[in-house]
C-alpha cells in the first residue's frame, strides 16, 4: 500500500491522534521530545495523527506530500520551513490537489513555537506543554492583517462538490472560504469569519465568496451545475443583501436558481427583516439550505417555519450511520419528513462507500464528502468534473 514511499523518509511522531512530524532528515524541526521511527510510513496510518507538519526543507518535499497524502489523508496538514514565495505556492499547491487539507504553508520559524502557533489556532493544545515543554508564545491573527487580506489577493476559495446519492451525477459544489495568510499559510473560515463579522468586514467576505464562486461557475460552462455559499446569521441581516446577491448573478449571467445559501438559524433566530429577505430572494429563484441539521434532535416545527428548500443532515450523524441502528432509524425518517415537505436532503461527511449505499437506501437525495472528493482549488474542480463526466 505505501510501495511509493521512500526510506529515506522518517516519521517523527508523538502520541496517537495529535502531532506527527514528517520529513527527509532525521529528526528535521529539532524537536528531541519526540520518539523517532525510520522506514516507511505505514507506522503513520497506526499513529493516526490529527496534524501532520511536512518539513519542507529535504530534497524532495514533493514525494513526502504524496507519502502523507497515501498513509494519513484525513489529517490537517501543515507545510513548516523555508523556502521562497514561488516555491512555496506550487507545494502548497500539490498538496491542495493531492487531496490534503492544509491548514498552513511554509513557516519560516521551524521550531515547536511556530508548531504551536498552528495547534493554537486549531483549538488543540499545545504540542510543547504536552511534552512538558515550556510553552512559546505561539502566532496569532492580527486585525490588520485580516483587512489587508481582503485588497492583498490573500483570500481564495476551495470546491468540494456534492452529487446524487442515487445516479452519482455531479450537482454541483459548495465554495469553501480560505485566507492563504503570509505567516500561517491556509486558514479555514472558522477561524477568522467572527473577526471579520467583528471588523465590519462580513459584507466584503461575502461579497468576494459570491463573486469567485459564481464567476467561475459561469467560466466552468458546466451546464445545471449549482453553487453553494455559506452565509452567517449577521450577513443575512444585511439589509441590501438581496440586491448584492442579484447582482452578483446579473454580473456572471448565472441564473438565481443555479445558487444555494447556506444558513444555520433557528426560527426564532431570525427577525423579520431576514425572513423577508430570504423570502425576496426565493421569490428570484435563490434556495435555501438549512446546514447542519441535527436529526437526534431533529424538529419538524423547524422544518416547516423556515423558508429553506434543502436540509443538510450534519456529518457527525452520517458518521455515525454505518455503526448505529438507531441513527439509520433517525436518517430514515428525516429525509422522508423532508421529502413530505418538498425538501431535498443533503448528507455531509460521506466518507466510505457503506455510507453512500446506506444513503441511497434511505432515499437521501444528495451526498457530499471525501469519499466522494475533498474540497479542491478552482482549476483541480474542472479538471474532476472532466474525469468524472
């Protein structure tokens, strides 16, 4: 299974389900409070780290990505040494279309600070403090830098595609926001979108979501495919969002119907401005998705209050379908719920094949998740729909 995986490569690694180290040099980072184990990287599928920082510094980083892509896919990936801007964009690159989830590229500062920084901002505990380390002082998202992201061409959006449970046709795909930062390589938006709501940015964010989503949906020229974007509870109570979303669609000759919004509201959530918004918009076509619904607590009161037109059962439960009856059960009954309510269910998080057919069975109608691809840069997304039509 790891046939491409050179023996030079060694695996520095600590304890199963946190950080692994990955590199050509024994023991690249420095970092000696870590056991080390030469070979292969099979021992990497065992340890099943939850990060992964890939030194980039040995003479073939490329063969390392495609290593790590092979043995610990579902990990977030960090890109740690030096190197110049132009080759650091083309690993970071690889790694995106290798199927990685990078979370950050090429820090200068090879050391357990710079790593901790990483762990920080991904909710984890620091790497150091666990190995009885004192801690560094990590790295942080500075507010200035989250604005100069927005003229500096530093967000980006990623594509993972969503298809029919039952016929495997492409559907369409949800734009995923990133900020490639300068320091930290690619964030994801959870970890910036509340800061940006505080600055007073969510309404550029949006606004740069819709445009590259949409502008490439229109250059893609894949015909009925839709678009997804996610939209906080303070977007949609911008009180001209309406009008920003159809021009948008004006502006790429994309119809309104080809578009979805992805909202996590409860009814009493939303004010009547919201609702009247969102009713405007369905009005021009614009479908609603309510996301992350979870079917353990599952209302149907909420179903038929909110103005939504997709259901998106969340991943943690389809996660867990394969191994519980009960959870089957609550699938089941929600997507025919849904169906009695003339709503499409969407299953995130589908990960294995079991998942898939346990879906179809169910009469979910569409299905998204790695199994199926990982969210993929603008160009690597054509390419897939080339490959899967």
């Amino acid at each position: 299974m790891y046939d491409t995986v050179s023996d030079r490569l060694v695996l520095i690694e600590s304890r199963p389900g946190s950080l692994a180290v990955v590199g050509e040099r024994a023991n690249p980072l420095g970092l000696d409070w870590l056991g080390m184990e030469a070979g292969d990287l099979a021992s990497l599928a065992r340890v099943a780290p939850s990060h992964i920082a890939v030194d980039i510094d040995g003479g073939d980083p490329e063969t390392v990505l495609q290593s790590v892509a092979q043995a610990a896919s579902a990990a977030m990936v960090m890109l740690v040494g030096k190197c110049d801007p132009e080759r650091a964009d083309r690993l970071e690159r690889l790694a995106f279309e290798l199927g990685l989830a990078v979370i950050g590229g090429c820090v200068a500062r090879t050391d357990v600070d710079a790593i901790d920084g990483f762990l920080s901002l991904q909710g984890m505990p620091p790497a150091a403090a666990e190995a009885g380390l004192a801690p560094g002082s990590g790295l942080s998202l500075r507010d200035v830098d989250l604005a100069a992201a927005l003229t500096d061409g530093q967000l980006f959006i990623v594509l993972h595609p969503r298809i029919g449970c039952c016929d495997g046709r492409l559907d369409g795909f949800e734009a995923l926001l990133r900020w490639h930062h300068p320091e930290l390589g690619a964030l994801s938006a959870a970890q910036f979108i509340e800061q940006a709501e505080r600055l007073g940015l969510q309404e550029s964010v949006t606004d740069f979501v819709l445009g590259e989503s949409l502008g490439w949906l229109a250059r893609s020229r894949a015909a009925g495919a839709t678009m997804s974007v996610n939209l906080s509870m303070g977007s949609l109570a911008e009180p001209d969002l309406c009008e920003r979303v159809l021009h948008h669609c004006d502006r790429h000759e994309v119809s309104p119907s080809r578009l979805t919004l992805e909202v996590q509201a409860q009814p009493g959530h939303l004010g009547e401005a919201s609702l009247a918004a969102m009713a405007r918009m369905r009005s021009h076509g614009v479908r609603f998705a309510l996301d992350d619904f979870d079917v353990s607590e599952m209302s149907l009161g909420q179903l038929v209050r909110l103005p939504i037109d997709d259901v998106k059962l969340d991943r943690q439960t389809i996660g867990a379908a394969t191994g519980s009856e009960e959870t089957r059960r609550l699938i089941v009954a929600t997507v025919a719920a849904a169906r009695a309510l003339g709503l499409r269910t969407v299953a995130e998080g589908v990960e294995t094949l079991e998942t898939l057919t346990l879906l179809r069975s169910a009469g979910c109608d569409l299905a998204q998740g790695y199994f199926i691809s990982r969210p993929m840069l603008p160009p690597a997304a054509l390419a897939w729909m080339g490959a899967a039509a």
